[in-house]
C-alpha cells in the first residue's frame, strides 16, 4: 500500500469511529509497524493543522481521534441549534483539579481539602463525564474512588495527565493523602491543618 492510501484509510478509519481509536487497533486492521502508523497519524495531525482543514486529529494517551476544529465551534453550534455547555463554576474546577493531580481519590479527600461538602459537585462532573468511578477503598465503608477521564483530557486539550502542569510547593514535597483517621497528611508525616 502506498502512503496516501494508508493516510486514505487510516482516515477513514477514525472517521468512521466517531471516537478515539486505539493505535494498536490502527496498526493490525492495516498490517502497519507502530513506527509507521505513528508517522502517518503525525503527519494527518500537521496536515489538518496547517492546511486550516476544518478537522483535527487528536492525540489522546494512546489513542486517536477526529473532531472539528476549535475554531469553527460557533457555525457548528448554529447549523445544530446547540447551546454553548455552560462554564465550570469554582467549586467544580477546584474539584476537579484536587481529583486530577491526586487520582485515584475519595470524595472524603476532596471534602477535606476544599472544607466542604463537594457532594453534588462530583456528582455534576460525573454528569459531565469529567471524572468516573474507578473503584473503591479498601478500608470501612468502602468509599468510591474518582479519576478523571478521556473527555477531561479532551475538553483541556491534555494529551495525557502527563501534560498537567506541575503543582506549586506546597512546602515539603507537595504530596498529600490520607492517614489512617481520615485527617490529611504530607509527606513529612505532618498534619495538615483543615484551617488552612
């Protein structure tokens, strides 16, 4: 097969997905080395991008996927009559940036290190599909864990949670969990206050 017509059909291929696609799942439909379906999809991420091609290639952990293009999100929105998604509020960006950086986590973790209830807040992120269940803790109770998901790292353009940035110094590492009473801890084996 020639590269356009790779290119052709592995185009065709996420275009007819409508969601990502894996790139292993790429690799054995076409008989392709990964060194070479990684090339192919670099190169239809550079085409669409600096052609201004209404679509974009999406590079999501090791996954592919066609969208439209940001910048044609308002014709999009009234040829389809659709409402702009309302913006996160605070309290749910504060969420979701506790559950991002320390995933998987309880909504008791959450709870403490915001100083409130953040019951329904993960409850409007899981609406939003921003975060999942992922299990539970292993200790009385059983609480849910929350991690965030694919659609996070679409909706802020992350190609993986590698992309975050880095936390600012919290003083000692900057790493925070839970002891065995529930209270929060860093890594110096200091309490952290719950004033703070």
């Amino acid at each position: 097969m020639e590269m356009k017509e790779i290119e052709a059909a592995v185009e065709s291929i996420l275009f007819a997905s409508g969601e990502p696609v894996q790139i292993d799942r790429i690799c054995v439909a076409l008989d392709l080395d990964r060194a070479t379906a990684e090339q192919v999809l670099q190169h239809l991420t550079d085409y669409y991008s600096y052609e201004r091609r209404g679509m974009r290639l999406l590079h999501i952990e090791d996954s592919w996927q066609l969208c439209s293009a940001p910048d044609y999100a308002d014709a999009i929105r009234r040829a389809f009559e659709i409402r702009k998604p309302a913006k996160l509020s605070q309290p749910a960006l504060e969420v979701l940036t506790i559950i991002a950086y320390y995933q998987p986590t309880t909504r008791a973790f959450v709870d403490q290190v915001r100083g409130v209830d953040s019951a329904y807040t993960i409850s409007l992120l899981q609406d939003r599909k921003l975060i999942e269940e992922c299990g539970r803790l292993q200790v009385p109770g059983r609480p849910h864990l929350y991690r965030t998901t694919r659609q996070f790292l679409r909706a802020f353009h992350l190609s993986s949670l590698d992309d975050l940035p880095e936390m600012p110094d919290l003083g000692g590492d900057g790493q925070m969990r839970l002891d065995e009473s529930g209270q929060i801890i860093d890594s110096a084996q200091h309490a952290v206050s719950s004033e703070a």
